[in-house]
C-alpha cells in the first residue's frame, strides 16, 4: 500500500465517521424537538349557551394552535374571532360584546401532562387523565380542570377528549357584562351564565 493510498483510506475513514456523528446528532436533535402538535382542520371545540331559560344552543371555535412538548406542557391558544354560531351578526356580537376581541383576540389553556404515559400508549389503547391548568380570557386567569380520555389512534396520533362538559362560570370570567349586553340588543328575557364546553383535540407528532 503506498502512502497515498494510505492517507486517502484514512481521509475516508474520517468522512465515514464525521458523516455518523452528523446524522447521530440530527437524530437526537429532532427527538429532542419531537412535540406533538395540534390538528386544528380534525379538531372541535364547542360551548353551549341556553337563552329564555329552555332554549340551549351549541357554538365552536374554528382556529385553533395547540402543542404538548417532550416536558408534557400542553398548550391550547383559541382564536376568539373564530367563533361560529350559524349566525353572522351573533359571530359579530360575541365578538365585540362578550369577548372584546379587538383588546383580548385570544383565550389560553395551559396545563401539566403525564407525557410518559402520552407517549407509551399503544396503538387503540386510552388512559383517563386529569388535567390542572389555567385559562385565560379577557383580563381574567383562573384555575381550570379537565378530566380527559387519550387515545392512540395511530402511530403518531393522538384524540384528547373531554369525558364530561367543563362548566365555566361568567362572573369567573368578567363576562356578565357582555351577556347582559348581548341579552339586551336579543330582547331575550335571559342567558345563562353557566357555559358547558366539551373539545376533542387531535395531536400529531
């Protein structure tokens, strides 16, 4: 073997080695980054609003951005003017009225989750989960529980679901104002101000 040959085996060597360690290190940076990412196109959030005592109405927010990351903190941002009712001049109203979206434009939920769990479950396994967060809306920050059903649905897809509507109250919320507003420009004798809100969220990783 010459010594030409010998320091282009030797060069080689070297770009075979530089090229794994290249690729290891790609490898754990895109694990270290791997979230699991909200699906908003299959993804529903819906509250129900009950006028003149008896007459219950289901509504949802079509925008929605959302993320758990690899230290299970999971994040949901709502686009407040994405709100749909059927009805334009409602969508306008709440809007304006009850949730001020020119000064507040979006809520956030936050919360802890097991990601241990989220990420070892089978493909059409569920577990239950609790989870203790925090919503904000408007100016106001409260403390807020979901319990939740996971569920695999593929090898990198995940629903999140409500197992029983998260009752929200108005005066928690500083929305008493904007209902009764609302109520007036209706004519309606009345509008709750407990809300039932339910959401089934698909994550994807």
């Amino acid at each position: 073997m010459t010594f030409l040959n010998s320091i282009n085996r030797i060069n080689q060597f070297h770009l075979c080695v530089m090229a794994g360690l290249l690729i290891s290190c790609l490898g754990f940076t895109a694990n270290a980054q791997a979230q699991w990412q909200l699906d908003n196109e299959a993804s529903q959030l819906s509250f129900i609003s009950t006028k003149a005592t008896h007459t219950a109405e289901s509504h949802t927010f079509t925008k929605l951005q959302g993320s758990v990351n690899d230290a299970g903190q999971a994040n949901l941002t709502i686009d407040i003017a994405s709100v749909e009712t059927m009805i334009p001049i409602r969508n306008e109203r709440m809007g304006t009225m009850l949730f001020d979206i020119a000064a507040f434009p979006t809520a956030k939920f936050s919360a802890q989750v097991d990601i241990e769990a989220f990420n070892k479950l089978n493909v059409g396994a569920m577990k239950d989960m609790a989870l203790n967060g925090e919503l904000s809306l408007r100016n106001a920050t409260l403390p807020l529980n979901a319990n939740v059903r996971v569920i695999k649905l593929d090898g990198n897809r995940v629903q999140v679901q409500t197992l029983k509507p998260i009752i929200l109250k108005a005066d928690s919320l500083s929305v008493i104002e904007g209902i009764e507003k609302l109520r007036n420009i209706a004519g309606l004798p009345s509008i709750s101000h407990s809300v039932p809100v339910t959401f089934s969220l698909i994550f994807q990783q």
